[in-house]
C-alpha cells in the first residue's frame, strides 16, 4: 500500500487535502475484495478505481528503476475537479495523468486534466489520458491519450 499527498501547486484554490491509498498489488487487492475473475471485476464499479491503482503502481516501479524519488501527488478540488496523478519535476514543472478505464475517452474526460492546467498557468508540462487504447492520439486541447505502455515509454522522467 501506498498514501500520496494531494498536489497544492497553488494554494489560493480549494482543494481536498487528505491523502489517497493505493494498493500497488492489484492482484491481491482484488482477491481481498472477492473478485475471483476479472469479468467480475471489469463489470464491478471499482474497477476504474483498481485501473488507477494499477496505472499508479507501474509508474512508480518505473520510476524506482530509474532510481527517481519523483514526487507523485493527486489533485481534487472541493468542487469535485479531480487529476488521479500528478508527477512533480525538476523546475517546478508537473506532468499530470487521468486514468480511465474505456478504450477510447473524449475531450470530456479531460476535463480535470484542462482545470488543473488553467489554475496552474504553465507548470503542467504535459496532459495524458491513460487508457486501454490501441492507437496514441491528440485531444484538441493537446492532452495526450495513450495506453499504460506508451505511456511509460513516453514519460521523460
């Protein structure tokens, strides 16, 4: 298990301020919760919150085989704005990164991505959409939609 602290790159907005629990063994996790089949689970309305799981643990052995120590923060407003992950990096910059669980998210389901760039006015160097896509493509509002693996391929940590 892991807790992640929430991202407060600017402190004059609102925010949620509690930290977020991962299980970084999905796996176990999931038998814990008594999905025996992962039909199960895909049909389970926490298998969006297991995906992110998921997503957060890969990240985090990536970076520790690069011998990173990155800050990984969330971000959530009062109002219910939400970025699942938030990689802080050298220069004060972050990258941001929205899990969603279909195959193929719209500009809507960037919608988090798109307000934590506005009230961060520059800092966000990067916007991803993480998904199970099979091809990359660009949303009109320059937030990157990939699957996990482009997705660690794609990171400059």
């Amino acid at each position: 298990m892991q807790l992640i602290e929430p991202y407060f790159g600017n402190r004059t907005k609102r925010l949620i301020k509690s930290p977020k629990l991962f299980f970084l063994d999905t796996g176990l996790a999931a038998f814990l919760a008594g999905f025996r089949f992962k039909d199960n689970l895909f049909a389970s309305y926490l298998a969006g919150a297991f995906y992110e799981s998921f997503v957060f643990g890969q990240i985090l052995r990536q970076l520790g085989s690069h011998g990173e120590t990155t800050p990984i923060n969330y971000w959530r407003t009062a109002s219910g704005q939400e970025v699942d992950l938030v990689i802080e990096q050298a220069g004060g910059t972050a990258v941001a990164i929205e899990c969603k669980l279909n195959e193929q998210p719209d500009i809507a389901d960037a919608s988090g991505l798109r307000t934590l760039s506005e009230v961060e006015k520059g800092r966000i160097k990067e916007k991803f959409l993480v998904c199970r896509t099979k091809v990359s493509y660009k949303l009109s509002d320059g937030t990157w939609v990939m699957n996990l693996t482009e997705l660690l391929n794609n990171l400059a940590l």
